[in-house]
C-alpha cells in the first residue's frame, strides 16, 4: 500500500501564461496585426500601384492630345473642322456677293435705268443667296436661318415700285447681311483656329502637366527605393508625356504649315469679301444710301495684305474710279463712273475667285489630313508611354519578388 507522501511524482512544470493573456501565436496576436498591416503596403504592393497609375497617367495624356476630348465634352476630328472651316470661309464671299447684286439693281432703279438695259441679275442674288445659305449650314453657324429674312428684305428691294422703297429695303439688307457676315466670319475664325492650335485645351494642360509631374515623382522614388540610378522604361514614358503635352500647347513646334496654308485661305477670302462689298457701298452712294470710299479703302489693305500684284492691279483702277464716283451730280453719272470700271472690277473678282478656289479647294486633304496624322499619332505615342511606364516597373517588381 503506497503513503500519500510516496506518491508520483509530479509532471514537470510549465511556465504559466497570465489568465487573460492571449497567446503570441493567437489570433488576437498584436504583433500578427501588425505584420498583416504592413505587408497589406509592402514594396511589391507599392510598386503594383505605382504600375497602374503611371501606365494610367501615360496612356490618358495620349487620349487627351489627340484633341477628342474638352473640358466642353467631344470635340470633332481635324478633317471635319478643316471642312466646316472651309464652308465658313467661303459663305461670307457668297453673302457679299448676294448684296452686291441687290445694291446694283437699286442703283439703276434709281437712276431710272430701264428694265431691259439694267446689268443686275435677280437670280444671282438668289444663286449667291442659297450657296451662302447651303454653306453657312455646313459651318455649324446658327445663322443661316436669318438667310431667309435677307431673301425677303432682297427681293422686295429689287421688286420695288421706285427707288425710294428700294432704298428703304435696301437698308434693311445691309443690316442683316451685316448680321450674317460677323456670324460667318466669326465662325470661320473660330475653325481656323481650331486648326491652328490643334489639340490645345484646358483638359490637354492639366492632364498632360499632371501626369508630367506624376511619372516625374515617380521616376526619383523609384531609384531611391531601389538605390538606382534611373528606371529607363519609366523615364521614357515620363518624356514622352512632357512632349506630347508641350507638343499639344505648341503646335508650332511641329514641322507642319498648317497655319501658313490655313493663314493664305483666310486673307484671300477676306479680300474677296471685301472687293465685293466695297463694289455694293459703291452702288450704294450711286443710288445717295451711302459713301463708298471707306469701304474701297478697307478692299485695298486686305489687297495689299493678300500681295497679289494682278488683283491689286485690277483694282487700283477701281479704286481710281472712286474720284469720279464722288465728283458725280446724280444716279446717272455714278452710274456712268462705275461703268468705266466695271471690267477692271471684275477681272479683280475673278482672279480672287480663281485664287479662293485654289487656296481652299483642297483644304481638307492638305490641313485637316496633316492635323488628323498628329491626332492619331498622339495616340500612338500615349499607348507606347503606357507601355514604357508598365515594363519599367514591371521589371522592379520582378525583382522584389
């Protein structure tokens, strides 16, 4: 029979663990919670959201030079504007046009010039009328509604009993082909310069610049978190940003004459303009509704601006001729002054004609095509940065693994 004091010996002691502590390997572990924090941040993690945002950053830089998008929303392509830039410009020619075939029919109604003798053609007015009319509307102008008042306003002067209520009419269509030529003109400036600028816009600016300054900061934490010099792939990606976005804001640092081309077609339609209006305000002061000098001035320095010696020849006659226009005692006699140099006039309109024609005729294809080639290529060059910035740190994260 054993004694209690020589039982068993007692197993070995353990060290006790406080009641209440939790185990270093527990789940409620502190220390686990921490790891698990840190490694949610790790390099790897890191460098993975680096990735994605560089490569994002590249390839929306490429999106947004191409000149799609706005902070307005979508933009048209370049060949588009380059054909609404082109219906814009020459719409204005075709409104001067159709009000110089009206103030020539209310000059020789005022002079009493009888019907079959008169050189002013009602369907002109309505041809030039309804090309203005066509081409306002392929501009994108709202304006080609208020056509049809000038239509009215037309025809009642060319209709008119007498000359007083041509002159009255008459008035009425200075006023709104006023209207319509500052809508065209406005229109076509704002296309042209559309063209010139490209894709330069507030969105292009702040995305570009941003995302400049992004791959930027990236490119030095990156070599100090590997202790490299330079990543090679990420520093291409983050120049080709800088050049796209600089590219976007200056145009003209592209080896293209967009602007030249788009600058010729400009002046030469302005002059005929404003040979064909100065020719109405000189039909006007035939018939006493006005004084023509000003506007033959204004003619003469967009020839001048334009440098077409044949043009400016032709119309050194007709500016000449505004002597004897002023010297004239009454409808007849101005009428007579135009007369001698009506064909000097019109060989200036036509030589203007021949040289708008030629200046925009191929307006898309030789500025909205070159514009479109850098919309494209702008694009092409964002998804190559997109690809840079991903290889570069791409290869950091390898290495890390």
């Amino acid at each position: 029979m054993t004694s209690p004091a020589q039982g068993t010996s007692p197993a070995p002691a353990t060290a006790a663990t406080p009641q209440g502590a939790a185990s270093p390997t527990g789940a409620g572990s502190p220390q686990r919670a921490r790891t698990s924090t840190a490694s949610s941040w790790s390099t790897p993690a890191r460098l993975r959201l680096a990735r994605g945002l560089a490569t994002a950053a590249a390839l929306l830089t490429g999106v947004v030079a191409t000149g799609t998008f706005d902070t307005s929303g979508v933009n048209p392509t370049p060949n588009v504007i380059a054909a609404q830039w082109e219906a814009g410009e020459r719409a204005g020619t075709e409104v001067a046009a159709s009000r110089l075939e009206v103030a020539r029919s209310v000059a020789e109604k005022a002079a009493d010039v009888p019907q079959d003798q008169r050189g002013a053609d009602p369907g002109a007015f309505r041809t030039h009328l309804g090309e203005a009319e066509e081409l306002i509307a392929r501009s994108g102008s709202p304006t080609s509604g208020s056509l049809v008042e000038v239509a009215l306003a037309g025809q009642a002067a060319i209709d008119a009993p007498d000359g007083e209520a041509a002159g009255t009419a008459y008035q009425e269509v200075v006023g709104l082909t006023d209207t319509a030529l500052s809508a065209t003109d406005e229109v076509a400036a704002g296309h042209a310069l559309d063209l010139r600028t490209g894709s330069r816009s507030a969105l292009t600016a702040v995305v570009g610049g941003l995302a400049t300054v992004v791959l930027g900061a990236m490119l030095v934490w990156l070599a100090l978190l590997t202790r490299r010099i330079v990543n090679v792939p990420l520093l291409v990606a983050t120049a080709i940003t800088a050049g796209l976005t600089y590219v976007s804001l200056n145009p003209s640092a592209l080896p293209l004459d967009i602007d030249q081309r788009v600058d010729d077609a400009s002046r030469a339609t302005q002059a005929l303009q404003d040979v064909r209006l100065a020719r109405a305000e000189q039909y006007a002061q035939a018939a006493d509704l006005g004084a023509g000098r000003e506007a033959v001035q204004q003619a003469t320095r967009s020839l001048t601006s334009l440098g077409n010696r044949s043009a400016s020849d032709d119309w050194r006659q007709v500016f000449e001729g505004q002597a004897d226009l002023d010297a004239a005692a009454g409808p007849g006699e101005a009428l007579a002054a135009l007369a001698q140099t009506q064909e000097s006039y019109e060989s200036a309109e036509s030589t203007l004609v021949a040289l708008v024609d030629t200046r925009l005729s191929g307006s898309v294809g030789d500025v909205g095509g070159p514009a479109l080639v850098t919309s494209g290529l702008a694009l092409v060059l964002g998804l190559v940065a997109a690809g840079f910035a991903w290889t570069g740190l791409s290869q950091r994260l390898k290495d890390y693994r």
